[in-house]
C-alpha cells in the first residue's frame, strides 16, 4: 500500500515520541485509528455504491434484451423499422379481407 518499511517506521515512531510526548501518544494513535477506520468504511461503501450501480445497469440492459426477445419474430423487421424487400407487399396494399365461406 504505502510500502513503508520497518526503518521509516521507527523513524516516525522516534518522532512521535519527541513531538506529542509519551503521556498523549496513545491517545494519538486510537485517535489515528478511528480516522484510519472511517476513512476505509467510507471506501467500502463507496466502492459498493459504484459495484450496485454497475450491476443496475447491467441488470436494465438484460431486461431490454429479454423484452426484444420476447416479441415475435419478423422476418421483415430491422430494429423495429419495416424492410419488406417486395414492392407492392399486402402489406402496402389495401386489400380487402376474404369472405369465409
């Protein structure tokens, strides 16, 4: 993560010490850790946010999908758009319906 070997620590550590004190550096480092800890739920949710919407627009696009599938198939159909290759199709035409007999 940060790649902060063991030397850099004692470093800090010796810092610490001579900055804040031995009485209060306790209370620094719980203090350190609640934001440490804040900070990574805040992550966590974050990313869980991002991963929810990812599967919602996922989900949206099937439920399109399965929609278009749904509906009957037509040889003649491009993306919902008649092609009918033949000039003059019945379907063009008014043609009235056939007396049953």
């Amino acid at each position: 993560m940060l790649d902060i070997g063991w030397q850099e620590l004692l470093v800090i550590a010796v810092i610490a010490v001579i900055v804040v004190g031995p009485r209060e550096l306790p209370q620094l480092m719980r203090t350190a850790g609640q934001w440490m800890g804040k900070a990574r739920r805040m992550a966590r949710e974050f990313q869980f946010n991002l991963e929810e919407m990812g599967r919602e627009a996922e989900l949206d696009g099937l439920r399109k999908d399965i929609e278009r599938f749904k509906q009957p198939m037509d040889p003649f159909r491009i993306d919902g758009k008649s092609a009918d290759p033949v000039a003059g199709s019945p379907e063009e035409e008014d043609i009235p319906p056939e007396p049953k007999l």
